[in-house]
C-alpha cells in the first residue's frame, strides 16, 4: 500500500516506524513541519519525524502551509492510496481530503468524541481521568469530527504524568494505524459516525492553566500538576515572586487553627504543606521560585523563614 505519511512530534515517531517494518506498505513521502529553533540556544532543530524520515532515507517535504499549490501537486504526484497523518500541526484544507483512495486516516490520542482538539492527553490526564485510549478516523472538514474506524482504551495510572500517558498512547496506536489500513483495504471496517452531542473538547495549553487555583481540592490541583507538565507546569506566587510547586495530596494532616483557608502553609516535622479547597492539603515536594533553582520543600521551608499565616497565591 502506498503511503504518505504527515507527522512532527515524537508521538508520531512509534507509528512511522512500525509501517516502515511492514512489507505490505511503502512510505513514498514524509511531510513534516519546517525546522525550527528549539531550547534555549535557539538552535535549529529537526523534528523527531524528520529525524526518522531521513534516517530511513525517505523523501521529506515540509511545506510551510500544506494548502499550497505545491503541496496539492506532491501528494497528486505521489497519488498515495492513504495519508496517514499524525499530531502534524496545520489544518488539512477540504481540497486534499479526497485524493487518496482510502483518505487521510488521523490517529487521534483520545476515546473520540471525547477530549477533540489540541491538547486531548494533557487534559484527560489534568481532569483526572482513569481511562483514555486512541481512536483512528477518517479525517473530514471539522475539527477531529471524522467517523471513527478503530479504538484501544488505555487505563491511567494515579500518578501517571501527561508525557509518560502520551508514550505508552503513542506505542498502543502504531499498529491500530496498521490494522485501520489493512482493514479499510479489505473493507473489513464499517465507519461509524461520531455521538457529536457526547463531545468534550481539549483546547491547546495557554500559560494561564497552569496557575494553581487553591481553593479546588488537593487532588484537582495535583491531578492539573500531572496534566501540564512539563509547559506550562502549576504555578503560584510567594511574596509576590512566581513560583512553580510540585507536590501531592495528602490526609489525615492534623490543622492549625486558620489552616484551612485555601492557600495557607504550614509546617509539619520540617515538610511543607497547603491548604486546599474541601479542607484537603497538598504535601509540597518542591519548589522553584522564578531566578531560583528548584529546591526541596524542607530546603523551602529553612530558606524562606515562614511567618504564621503566609500563603502561595497572589494577595
């Protein structure tokens, strides 16, 4: 079957590497995102997909704007069977979703129609769910409206963060993309539309998520830690300086009178914790406050001298 395949980052990577060691599909081309500066040094940087793609000596295009004439003129030339496109970060226009014979087939990291959008692992993992999965579709005009073809449900540990969910997503929904094609082929797949009324949707990250809302309950609070990590990571203010905080919840943490209001710290055998909102604490592991390195929260509490009553957020 001859393929093209769409994709940038490293979730990608598992399902372009398990179709090149299948002998019944053929990569023609990999289209990929423009190389961009990356890290502190600015430096320009290949994306993983690329990476792969050049390794295995496979054509790569990155098209600045896949609804450029030259991009419609590539993939008629190549005249692919499917493209497999995968977390590749630009909107297919209407006019290229027709040209393969099977369509473009997304593998999309959530249970559609839950969690539709950008950002469907960070926030399943920030809402506290237990259960997620991947879900290959057949891409349409809409934002991952698509009937469904396959889906493998994925359970999500405790204390599970979104980028180790995203590996074990990315692993489970390289060969789903293989059995979605092979099935589509032998028409073995009956399309589903999707329960549009059943949708739940997963925006792209905004800095704002992460700031640490105290009065949610402690599990809220370390579940959004989990979930946004590591951009833009939960962060708070101490004495009018940010600062990012990784904890846990806790119980049976016996208070102080005045401890319960959302935000208060307090000190136990020389660790740190916050109340949070339903009378619940968060055991603070530690701390970075912003021109600072990250530091322990014991290291916090002999550093910073606590005073009776000083909280994390603003005043």
């Amino acid at each position: 079957m001859r393929l093209v395949f769409c994709g940038t980052p490293e979730f990608a990577v598992p399902s372009l590497k398990h179709l090149l060691e299948q002998s019944d599909f053929a990569i023609a081309a990999v289209v990929t995102q423009p190389d961009r500066p990356r890290g502190r040094g600015h430096e320009v940087a290949l994306s993983p997909v690329k990476q792969l793609a050049v390794e295995a000596g496979i054509s790569v295009h990155q098209p600045e704007k896949i609804r450029s004439p030259e991009s419609r003129e590539l993939i008629e030339k190549i005249a692919p069977e499917a493209v497999v496109i995968i977390a590749y970060g630009q909107i297919i226009p209407a006019e290229l979703l027709g040209i393969p014979r099977l369509g473009w087939i997304n593998l999309h990291a959530s249970l559609l129609p839950k969690y539709r959008g950008a950002a469907p692992i960070h926030w399943a993992v920030a809402n506290g769910e237990t259960t997620t999965g991947v879900t290959t579709m057949r891409i349409d005009a809409g934002m991952d409206t698509g009937e469904i073809l396959l889906q493998r449900e994925l359970a999500i540990a405790a204390s599970e963060t979104a980028p180790e969910v995203a590996a074990r997503l990315a692993e489970l929904g390289a060969p789903l993309i293989a059995e979605t094609l092979r099935g589509l082929a032998s028409n073995a797949i009956a399309p589903r539309v999707q329960d549009h009324s059943a949708a739940t949707y997963a925006p792209i990250l905004k800095k704002e998520d992460g700031r640490i809302h105290w009065n949610l309950p402690a599990r809220q609070i370390f579940n959004r830690m989990r979930g946004f990590t590591p951009w833009p990571g939960a962060y708070t203010e101490f004495r009018s300086q940010k600062c990012h905080i990784w904890g846990e919840p806790v119980s049976n943490v016996s208070a102080e009178p005045g401890d319960a209001q959302p935000g208060v710290l307090h000190v136990q055998n020389g660790e740190l914790f916050v109340s949070c909102g339903d009378t619940t604490r968060l055991h603070v592991l530690s701390v970075k406050v912003e021109g600072h390195k990250q530091v322990s929260g014991a290291e916090f509490v002999r550093g910073a001298r606590l005073q009776p009553g000083e909280r994390f957020g603003a005043s």
